[in-house]
C-alpha cells in the first residue's frame, strides 16, 4: 500500500536506531507514519511511503511503512514553495520569477544552465551556487534511493551508500554491483549478490566469482582458521555460486595473480588463505627466526635472582628460576602455565632485575582489563596493545587495513606481553611490526585457555614450532593449592572431571533439572544466598559468566533478569530503552566494539580509545542533552551520545569469550544446556579460571563431564607453526 503525504511534524526520533514517527498531511487529513528513516527527512517535504496500516494498543490507528521516496516537486506551486523552503535567501518572489521564467524547463535550468540564471532579479552568484548545488544533490540522491530502493535496500541503508558514491551511485552498481563490496564495509557478499541477480548479471561473472570467492574463504575460516583445505574450499565456493570447478579454479589463479589470495602446502595439504592473514603469518615467523638467530649474549643471574627473592620475601622454585633465567638470556621466551603456577611472581622478578640493571621496559596485554591486572599485581604502569601501538581508527571488519595499519615503534629493552594467548594473528603481527630485532621478547600466557576469539592460535603455533625457549609451569604453590578452583581446573585441564565438596571450599556445585531451575537459583544466590556466607559487593565484585548470548541462560536474558535483582526501575534513576533493552543509572555495562578515537578522560587529562571488553558503570544519562556517562576502571570517565549506544551492552552476564585477561572474586556460571559444540574443554577450563575468590557452578553434571571430554576447538587450521620451521629450515 502506498500513500503521499506531506511531513507536518517529526513527532519523536530515536537517534540510535533511526526509528520515528512521523504528522501527515494527506489531503486534508492528519495520519501518524511509524518507521526507519535516514537523517534528511523533513517538515513541509512530499514523500511517497510504501508499508501498511497497523492498529497500537496504546497509539492507535497508524501507517507503519518499511521504504519511501521524496517526491520532487512537479507542479509551478509546489517547485515554488520547495525553491523558497530549502534555499537560503531566496524567497517566494524570488522563487516565483524563476519558475515564471523558466516555465518546465525551471529544473534542467538551474541543474544544468545556471548561467542563465544571473538575470533573475534578486539572485547573486552565492544564491545561484546554493541553487545548483542543491538541486543537482538533492535530485541525485533520491534518484539513487529511488532506484536502489527496487533492490529491497532501506532509506537509510541507500542514504549511506549515496553518502560514500555520490552522483556515481547509479552507474557504479549497474556497472558492476559488487563494487559495492569496496566502499560500503557493512554490506556482505549475498546481499550485493541478490542486487547483481536482479541486475541479470551473468552466474560466471569475474568479479561475481572472485567476491564470492572471498566470502567463502571468510564464511570458511570464521571459526578461528587462517586458512583453509582448498578442494573443500572449491567444492563449496562452486555449491552457493552454482558454477563449475572450472570458473572457481579460473577465478582463484586470478585471486593469486592479483595477490588478494595465497596458496601453501601444510602437512601435505593444499590450503587457501586469505592475504592479510597469510603475509601476517609469514611477518610473525620471519620476525621470530630473525630474533633467534640473532647472537644474544649469555649471563649467570643468579645474583640478581637472590637479590630479588630476598627483596620480596620469596622461595623460588628451581622451576621459577630457571624461567627467570631463560627470560633474561633470550631474545624471545615464552611462560606458559595454568593458575597458582607463579606466572605472575617471575614477571615481578624479572621486572625488578630489569630495573636493577637499568634496562628500559613495557608491560602491556590484548585488553584494557588484562593491562589493569598486570598493573594491580606488579605494581607498574601496563598498556594494552592498541595504545602501546598507537592503533588510531580502524574498521575491525576490514582485515585489510586491520594488516596493513601503521604503528608506533615500542623504543625499549624489553617488552613484557601477559596473556598473550589471547592475541590473534593480525594483531601479533602488528606488535612484531613494532619491535625491533634487538628488543627482547617475554610472552606469558595459559596456552590451554580458549585461543584468540579472531583467527589465529598465534601462542601455541610458536611453542609448537619449537623455535623459542619455552617454560612451562606445572607445579601449583602452596597457597593456590589451597584452593579447589585451581586444583580443579588443572584436573580439568589434563581430562578429569571435577569434584565438589559442600563445605570448607572455594568451589561449589548447585545441580538444577530444569532452565527455570537454574535460573531461580542464580536468581536467590544474586538476591541474598552468597551474602550470606560471603563479604561482597554483588554488583563489583560478582560475575555471572555463560557460554552463549542466546538462550534464557545466554547473556541477553540473564542480563534482563539480573538487571531487574540488582538495579530494578526507580523514579529517582534515569533510563533509555535501546532495541528492546534498557540503560539505566547504576547498570553495569561492557564496551562491545573497538573504539580508537572515543575520547575518555581521567582527573581532566583526555586520552583516546575504549575497546570491546572494557567494563564499567552508567553513573548518568542525561534525557535533555542524549548524553550519558560511563565510568570505567573506577576512573575513566567517558561520555557516549544516545546515537552512540549500540557501543555498549549491559554486563551483569557476559560471555565466557569476553571474559578473557580478566578475573573477577566471585563467578557464577549457569551449565545447563545448550549448543553443544561450543561446550569445550578449553572453555570450561577458561570460566573457571576466571574466579578468585568463588566459583559456583549451577547446572547438569552431565554438561560438565562432557565439556571435560570435548576438546574440538583447541584445533584450528593454521600455518604459523610450519612458516615458522621452514623459515628456520631455508637458513
């Protein structure tokens, strides 16, 4: 159904999702228009709307429309009143002895013969430019919208794609619709595809077939592989692009020769990667064999090691010496080891070495919380990655420019880097991009923890390649061995499944028989049990940790459940509602995307950049100015406008992933039931190790014993380890 109507009123717009609700004049009537609209839209302009009529429980009769179209004036009246409504300076006078003059031909005048303008009275040069400029835009962009919106894309979608092409919007998608692919990074591959099938281009079409390619490599590989088998590869690219292996085999030599795809033997086997991936992989290899072959002198800091065991009252084991020492004399080691293993007292003493030998230093980890956690144990200054590279803004979607990004050299001795097993493949090669050869390299992490959530397995393919000094820990002190969680994730972690006591532990099961079950208790455990025999602060010092966002126990639910426990509604705290959830003073939320140029600030000293993983807590929205604020790690105060929301998401719950590099005193996790693949060893052993103080596990048993036994993802398809040999091998 469609209707025209002139915009009276813009009601009410929710500037993050563009909703709105529009006044209508149709003919002599008044109707209300709800949809998306882009940013343009305005009062006293004529639009076509397409959709239908719907009746609100609470608003009544309305005309709810998924698309429309500005409809340009056609009539000497209306292109009167449209000239002396949008052009400043130029009224209805004026307007009138244009189009008086000009007649039909008013428009083609102004857009293409503007010259003959200069003999309308009361026009100057200015006047005509803004004329010209404005027609010519304003024509071109809903002809475009127009012609896009037969392809199924929205107002605001097509707004988006004319901001970027302009004028060339039209030619440029007939031409070649998967062009597209190149300047508008939140279009995918099926959907530009559809647009071509309309279009009749042909199913063998080169760029059809080199996209599409690309897709299936991505689609291939977006479980954490760099690189994939290339007959399965072919075989599915041939399937959704209904096309002969012929055209998929012409079209990859093309990829290779146009350097967008590599090809590489591993373990006998043909394997396809994307370049960003490939060229970071070979980057990571030749910076690692280039640091070891180097000649590094070698010293006995035995010493050293004294002075500083005696310092901070410590009995190093000879395994924690001999770490200490591996450190010391090469160019890059790694430490590996589970909880309670001592990874954290040999970074101390290597620090306090360091300084007694007057060598400069960084520390820095993959996540704003896992740099916070180094600083908090050693009590030193630690960077994220990104800030320590000086990463300034960049598209996470474009692996392109994600390889290819400018850093900042790190001028320094050493370069300490904890968790490093949370490190992809691109961002590792950015930091070896970084370094110089001469800059000795530490890596600490748990390579038994869930890999990277980007592709790579960046810290087991180096300890696997057998290029670097590796310790791994295995002995727990004494004090950790106190503890049930790390006794027990270490079981985990070698294949046991763990046992739980009722008292006198750290470490406690709560069987459920039912979701509703499991979710009551975890209700009564936030409400008032764990208070009862344990001193905290529920909403900062508890975290409720799930495998998956969907679901009743995915983070979307708990999160609305937990939200209503810990922070209910209250006339004395303000709220906005996005997409169906809710922020309200007080809430704890998560940052959910990489943002390099957010501006934040600390005792009014302003920095840049907030990344996907930070954690903090609305202290105040403001209704009147669409602002709120946010403070994280208790001192980063960082204001988002309304329109900048979708940034964040409330973080009562989270998920396992996102919980890596941090820890929290007390964790609950909800294991009931759910997509069992993703039900892993690795994240199971990761979850619990999330917990300090307390760990309460609520579920099934049975999901616990199979995660024990579930090691798939620990095996992703990756190259690094064999760049890495045969870089050493061709020496």
């Amino acid at each position: 159904m469609k209707i025209n109507g002139k915009v009276a009123t813009i009601i009410f717009k929710n500037e993050t999702n563009s909703w709105t609700v529009l006044l209508l004049k149709v003919n002599s009537d008044y109707i209300t228009a709800v949809g998306i609209t882009d940013s343009d839209i305005e009062v006293d302009d004529e639009y076509e709307f397409e959709g239908e009529e719907t009746t609100h429980k609470v608003y009544g009769n309305q005309f709810k429309f998924s698309t429309y179209k500005k409809i340009l004036p056609k009539s000497d009246s209306a292109l009167i009143d449209y000239i002396a409504s949008n052009i400043k300076g130029v009224g209805k006078k004026i307007a009138k002895r244009i189009v008086d003059t000009f007649k039909d031909n008013t428009v083609n005048v102004i857009r293409y013969d503007k010259s003959k303008l200069n003999d309308i009275k009361g026009l100057n040069e200015e006047k005509i430019n803004d004329l010209n400029y404005f027609f010519n835009e304003e024509y071109e962009k809903w002809n475009a919208i127009e012609y896009l919106s037969d392809f199924n894309i929205s107002v605001l979608v097509a707004s988006n794609i004319y901001k970027i092409l302009k004028q060339d919007t039209i030619n440029i998608i007939k031409q070649n619709p998967y062009s597209l692919l190149n300047f508008v990074k939140t279009l995918d591959f099926e959907f530009v595809d559809s647009i071509a099938m309309k279009l009749n281009i042909p199913l063998d079409n080169e760029d059809r077939l080199e996209y599409g390619i690309i897709f299936a490599i991505n689609k291939s590989t977006e479980f954490g592989h760099t690189c994939t088998d290339l007959d399965v590869l072919k075989n599915y690219a041939a399937k959704i692009l209904q096309v002969s292996n012929e055209c998929i085999e012409n079209a990859i030599t093309r990829l290779v020769l146009k350097n967008k795809i590599c090809l590489e033997k591993i373990d006998d086997e043909d394997c396809i990667y994307r370049s960003s991936y490939y060229y970071a992989e070979k980057n990571i290899a030749d910076n690692i064999v280039n640091h070891t072959t180097t000649p590094f002198p070698q010293n006995d800091f035995s010493k050293e090691i004294e002075k500083t065991s005696k310092k901070n009252d410590l009995v190093l084991s000879e395994e924690q010496v001999k770490a200490i020492s591996t450190c010391l004399n090469n160019s890059i080691s790694i430490i590996t080891g589970g909880p309670g293993t001592g990874k954290t007292t040999i970074i101390k003493c290597i620090i306090d070495i360091l300084e007694d030998l007057e060598k400069e230093y960084v520390l820095c980890a993959p996540t704003g919380r896992a740099a916070k956690r180094i600083k908090e144990t050693t009590g030193k200054e630690a960077k994220t990655i990104h800030r320590l590279l000086e990463i300034t803004k960049v598209d996470d979607k474009d692996l392109d420019a994600l390889y290819g990004i400018d850093v900042k050299p790190v001028e320094a001795d050493v370069i300490i880097v904890d968790e490093a097993s949370m490190i992809d493949c691109l961002m590792m090669n950015n930091l070896f991009k970084a370094i110089k050869t001469n800059t000795q390299i530490i890596l600490v992490g748990d390579v038994d923890q869930l890999p990277s959530v980007r592709p790579g397995n960046v810290l087991k393919d180096i300890i696997a390649s057998q290029a670097v000094n590796v310790v791994s820990l295995k002995e727990i002190y004494r004090q950790s061995a106190k503890s049930d969680i790390v006794v027990n994730a270490h079981k985990v972690n070698s294949g046991i499944s763990p046992s739980f006591k009722n008292k006198d532990t750290d470490l406690f099961f709560v069987k459920t028989t039912s979701i509703e079950d499991t979710i009551t208790e975890i209700s009564s455990l936030i409400s008032y049990r764990l208070e009862s025999f344990a001193t905290l602060d529920t909403m900062k010092d508890l975290q409720v940790l799930t495998p998956m966002k969907k679901t009743e126990l995915g983070t979307i639910h708990l999160n609305g459940v937990i939200q209503e426990l810990l922070n209910p509604k209250s006339s004395k705290k303000n709220q906005k509602e996005l997409n169906s959830r809710i922020f309200r003073e007080g809430d704890k939320v998560m940052q959910i995307i990489n943002n390099y140029d957010k501006k934040f600030s600390i005792n009014g000293e302003f920095f840049d950049g907030i990344f996907n993983g930070d954690i903090g807590f609305i202290k105040e929205i403001d209704k009147e100015n669409e602002k709120m604020l946010v403070i994280f790690d208790d001192n980063k105060e960082v204001i988002y406008e309304f329109d900048e929301l979708d940034e964040l998401e409330l973080a009562y719950a989270i998920t396992i992933h996102k919980s890596q590099g941090s820890e929290f005193d007390y964790v609950l996790l909800p294991l009931y039931t759910g997509y069992k693949k993703l039900f892993t060893r690795n994240l199971l052993y990761t979850a619990m190790t999330r917990a300090k103080k307390m760990l309460v596990i609520v579920g099934n048993k049975e999901i616990i014993d199979y995660m024990v036994t579930n090691i798939e993802s620990k095996n992703r398809k990756t190259g690094l380890k064999q760049k890495i040999i045969d870089k050493i091998n061709s020496i």
